[in-house]
C-alpha cells in the first residue's frame, strides 16, 4: 500500500488519527479527571482548547493549502504536531497542558483539508468509494490507538503517553516521501475574505443538518470513555473491546458503503445512516448487559460507515474545485465548532445534570440532524 501515493498519505494521516483519537478520547479524560484530580467541566475546556485552535486556523490553513501546496501544509502539520506532543509529555502545570493542546490543535488543521484535496482529485463519480476507502485506513489507526490507550490507561503518567511518540514521528518522516506534484502548483489567489461568503452559500443547504450533528458529535467526545469506565464499572478489557469494536465495524465496512452510497443515492444513505446512529445513541444508558453495549456499539459503527463517505462526497461536491483546499477549510472551521462547543456541553450536563445526559441530548440533535437532511434538493447533493 505504501507504493501508492494515496496509500502513503493514507497511513501517514492514520498515524496522527492513532495519537489523536488516544489522546483526547481515553488518555486526557481519565488521565485528567482521574489522576489530576480535575473537575469534568476542566477537562471539557481542555479538550475544547484542542478543537478551539484547530477551528480557529481552518480556514487559514486551508486557504495555504490551495497557495502553497498539499505537500508543504501536510509536513509543517506533521513535524509542528509531533513537537508540541513532545511539549506535552513535559507538561507540569494547567497552562502548561492547555498550551501544548492548542499548539497540537493548530498543527492539525492544515491536515484534512489538504489530504482530503490530494486524494480526491480526479474522483469524480466515484468519490463515495474513494473516500470510504481512505477513511476506513484512518479509522483503523484512530481505533487502534483508542484500543491501546485503553490498555495503558492506568500506566504511570507519562510513560502512557510516551508510547505515542513514535506513530508521530512516523507520520512526519513518511510525509517526506509525499511525492511532489507539479500539476499542483496553486492556481487561486482568492483572499479568505472572498471566498468565505462563496463557500457559506453552497454550503447553506446543508446547515440545517450540519449544525446540530457537529455539537451532537462534540458533546460525546470527554464523557464517552468515562461514563462507561466509571458509571458502567468496565474494566479495561471490556473497554478495549467496545472501542475497537465499535471504529472495526465501520473500518470493514466503509469502502463497500461508500460505493452503496455513489449508487443508491448519498442524501438517502446519510439520512438513513445518521438516524440509525442517533436512535443507537439515546438506548445506549438502557443498555445495561455488556452485550447490550456490544451490540449498541457495532450498530453505531455500521451506521457510521454510511454517514462519513456520504457526508464527505456531499460537502465536496458543493465546494469549488479550483480552490478546494480553502473551501474545506471553510466547510471544517464550520463543522469544527461542535469540537469547541459540544466537549463544553457534554462536560457540564455531566457535572450538573447526570452523566446519562449527554446520550440524550446527542441522540436528539442527530434526528434533527438525519430529518432535516431528507429534505435537502437532490439536485444539489447528488451527481
């Protein structure tokens, strides 16, 4: 696979996935709440200040892509994320850790826009396919580094997080090999203030749907791994198998669902998918037996496998080709705020309400998210 330009890239966004899906979903929640002693609600804002800064440089980064190239953004975000990791493992204080999460937040935003850019020119009809093929290789390396987070968990701080130095410093040294691409050299000279408006507007059909799945999505992001560690009493064998199970059945499935959605329609295969994965959300509290919770989890990543490849062919479908790059910036600084937002939303309703609360309020967003995307114009979203 590594052979493959797409292949290269493919693994290299796998092995940030791999550290960004251990970091904020299983090591700072409970490393956070557990072993600092911190408060749900501080260790929501520290999530959010990870988010924060990678929705606050978005649009710039994806603007820089379509300047400077796919290959450039995709190298300083690699090397500037492993550094300020590094910053990170050295944390000795709050402002310490909140920092070198905001550094690592920025260093990831020039990261999807360009990638996505680079692997899906030249898609056409076909981009449900390849966009599931792809995000079932990053799939694969964000539940695997959930996997092992959970695994190590209860290591003594910082050797759990030092592990994951290595997957970082492979991503940056594999992105050298990114072949440089002449046809690549930046044809627009759009300002972001110019493009901002062109994008808002192809994408306004879609915000309706797009709003409330982004918080919905954020809300779960701190509480996920707590509540079930916690409230569920799981040990971390159990925990490993929900989050490798739940990630696994979406990995396997993902390319074959995205082919589904090019053929049968992406509206009807988002719509669908979304409302499966918001009704498993709010019976997840009732689940109360560990197969109960292993059900729920694998139908979740099944729905899922619908959801992302169909989301992504829609939204690119929508942005302009000539200045896609800064159009996904666009696009991710909008869906970005449910990173900012929801881990603040879920943190409190833990603290101040119960820790079930999340489930509901999630779940609910997505059937507005799913019924609203049904009345979207075809015309707009399919082709």
């Amino acid at each position: 696979m590594l052979r493959s330009e797409t292949g290269l890239l493919a693994v290299s966004i796998a092995l940030v996935e791999f550290v960004h899906g251990a970091l904020l979903f299983v090591l700072l929640p409970t490393i956070l709440t557990q072993r600092f002693g911190w408060a749900m609600g501080t260790t929501g804002a520290a999530v959010s200040t990870y988010f924060f800064a990678e929705v606050a440089l978005k649009l710039v980064a994806g603007w820089m892509v379509d300047r400077m190239g796919t290959r450039k953004m995709l190298l300083y975000g690699f090397w500037l994320y492993f550094a300020s990791f590094v910053a990170l493992l050295t944390s000795r204080s709050t402002w310490q850790v909140f920092i070198a999460l905001a550094v690592m937040g920025a260093a990831a935003s020039p990261l999807w826009p360009a990638a996505l850019t680079r692997v899906t020119k030249g898609a056409g009809s076909a981009m449900g396919g390849v966009l599931g093929r792809v995000f079932s290789v990053w799939f694969l390396g964000g539940g695997a580094g959930i996997g092992l987070a959970t695994l190590i968990s209860r290591a003594a701080h910082p050797i759990s997080l030092g592990v994951f130095v290595v997957p970082l410093l492979a991503a940056a040294l594999l992105g050298l090999r990114l072949p440089r691409v002449e046809t690549e050299t930046p044809l627009a000279r759009v300002s972001p203030g110019q493009l901002v408006p062109s994008v808002v507007r192809a994408l306004a059909a879609l915000a309706t749907s797009l709003v409330p799945q982004i918080i919905a999505a954020g809300v779960l992001i701190p509480i996920i791994v707590p509540y079930l560690e916690f409230v569920r009493g799981l040990d971390e064998r159990e925990l490993f198998l929900l989050l490798i199970l739940g990630p696994g059945s979406a990995l396997v499935l993902m390319e074959r669902a995205g082919h589904i959605g090019d053929r049968f329609g992406r509206q009807r295969t988002y719509s669908l998918g979304l409302g499966s994965v918001a009704l498993l959300l709010l019976l997840l509290p009732f689940c109360r037996e560990l197969w109960q919770l292993v059900l729920d989890f694998i139908g979740i990543g099944v729905a899922y496998a619908f959801v992302l490849p169909a989301w992504n062919s829609i939204m690119l479908r929508l942005l302009p080709d000539e200045v896609r790059g800064a159009g996904l910036g666009v696009a991710m600084t909008i869906e970005g705020m449910g990173g900012v937002i929801g881990p603040l939303v879920g943190g409190a309703l833990w603290q101040w309400a119960n820790p079930s609360s999340p489930f509901y309020v999630s779940g609910g967003l997505l059937l507005i998210a799913a019924g609203t995307s049904a009345r979207w114009r075809s015309d707009l979203v399919e082709g």
